[in-house]
C-alpha cells in the first residue's frame, strides 16, 4: 500500500505522518506552507486549488490510497472544490480514498445524537463546505471512506489546548462556551482508527468520537488540570448568548463504527486525566 496524505503537515496529518513512518515506513504527505519532518515522509507541496499540479503529484507519487486530512477552513476552494478533484482522481485511478469531514456538517438542531446515516445541515461556511465535499465524495467515489470527527485534542498541540493555556495566562481575550457540546477525540486514536479503516475496503459513513460529550468550556477545565494551570482562570461564557452561527449541541453516534473497528476512542476524561500524555 502506497499512501499519500493530503495535508501531511496538520495536526491530524502529523500524527498519521507518525504512525505510519513507525509501522509501514514513511508515505508521501502534502503541505501547503512548511512541510513536516522530512525523516518521516517524502513531502510534496500542494494547493489543492491547482488541478495540473494534483495530477502531477499523483503522477509523481502512484498512490493506491489517499487520506484527505487537509482542513482548509471555510476556504470552498480548497475544502469542498478541492475534495472533489481528489474525489475525481481516485476514482479516475482506481485508488482507495479516506476523506475526513466533520462534525460541523449537522446543525445540532436534532434532539438525539447523529448517526452515520444522517444528513448534514450546516449552518456555517465551514460546514456547507464539508458537507459539500463528502457529498460529493460519496457520489463520486462509493468506494471511498468518509470519517466525521469531532474536536481534536492531544499533544497539546490543536488549537483548544492552545486556546486554554492563552486564556488562563492572561495572553488573549474571550471565553469558552457553556452551551457548545461536543465529542472530543484523541489525535493518536483518531489517526489509529484512519489506518484502520485505510487498510480495509471498508466504504461509507463513518463517525470516529470520542463517548464523552463535553462543552468547550468542561474541555478546557480538563485540560487546564492536566497541564497544571487553574481552571478557575478560564473565563466562560454561552454561545447561545454571542449571535455566532454554528450548532451548538452536536453529538456524534458512534455505535455502528465502533463495532466495525477493533481501535478504542477514549473520552476526554479518559484520556486528559492527570498523568495522561497529551
């Protein structure tokens, strides 16, 4: 199996960059500003809004799968249209493609979890382009894998690690909301749950989350303890109460996955308890 990750030099990307340099030697992983660790992978720029340049990556590399973990934002360039050329190209050359969306597609407006055979309804850009994306994923490439996930933590690298340590120091302004439920799952669960799937022929929905739903702000209080900061410093605040679009109780269902996959998700308070490595 030769293995290129598209967005390599990601949080996610970085960790599966890892994982597979330590059991299936280095793959071949994309960045768009700085490529990672060059003894772990052969790193190949990428602009995912440049279709001759995909080609000729694929070209370059032969891959026979792709693990599309590039975020892009809300850039539809990047996030939908250019989940769609690797979508096309897959199945143009008969590869295995594992594209990973998001929990942002579903507008937490449902009173029971979402399961994998829900439909998205995004309220943010963010998630239109998601949704966009594995839409047309799923049409355009059935045999293909698509993964929602939830917030990444681990490390102490993903963005709400980093958020917690800069509002308990004092170093930015805001809060973390109350009302804003999710299933956060761990970096080095996720990427063992992607190459898992990978792997496989296995093709479909599927939700990798962690069992824990937690707010953002309960999220950030386990994390201050982990690191040895006060939780008491991290302001809090209710989305309900700010006007920002976006669902604010989204939880994945993760049942119908988690019998199809021998790696175990931990919750948040799992795997953030004192003595645990992020």
């Amino acid at each position: 199996m030769t293995v290129l990750i598209i967005g390599g030099s990601g949080l996610l990307g970085t960790e599966l960059v890892r994982q597979a340099a330590s059991s299936d030697g280095p793959p071949a992983a994309t960045y768009h500003s700085r490529p990672g660790d060059p003894a772990r992978a052969a790193w190949h720029h990428l602009d995912l809004r440049a279709p001759a340049r995909l080609e000729q990556l694929l070209d370059t590399v032969a891959p026979t799968t792709l693990i599309n973990a590039t975020s892009g934002g809300a850039d539809w360039a990047v996030t939908a249209e250019g989940a769609v050329r690797l979508a096309l190209a897959a199945a143009e050359r008969g590869l295995r493609l594992v594209h990973v969306s998001s929990d942002a597609v579903f507008s937490g407006a449902a009173r029971d979890p979402y399961d994998e055979s829900c439909l998205p309804d995004p309220l943010t850009p963010y998630g239109a382009a998601k949704a966009a994306a594995e839409t047309a994923v799923r049409i355009v490439s059935p045999g293909a894998a698509v993964v929602r996930t939830s917030l990444i933590i681990g490390n102490g690298l993903s963005e709400h690690e980093q958020l917690v340590h800069a509002l308990a120091d004092g170093t930015r302004e805001g809060a973390l909301f109350t009302d804003d439920i999710r299933c956060p799952v761990h970096v080095g669960e996720l990427a063992a749950a992607l190459w898992e799937i990978a792997r496989s022929d296995a093709a479909g929905v599927f939700h990798l989350a962690g069992p824990d739903a937690l707010s953002r702000h309960q999220l950030g209080e386990l994390i201050a303890r982990r690191d040895g900061l006060d939780p008491a410093r991290l302001p809090a605040a209710r989305r309900g109460d700010s006007g920002l679009p976006g669902g604010i109780d989204v939880r994945l269902d993760c049942r119908a996955t988690r019998r199809k996959l021998g790696t175990r998700l931990r919750g948040a308070r799992e795997f953030l308890s004192e003595g645990d490595p992020a």
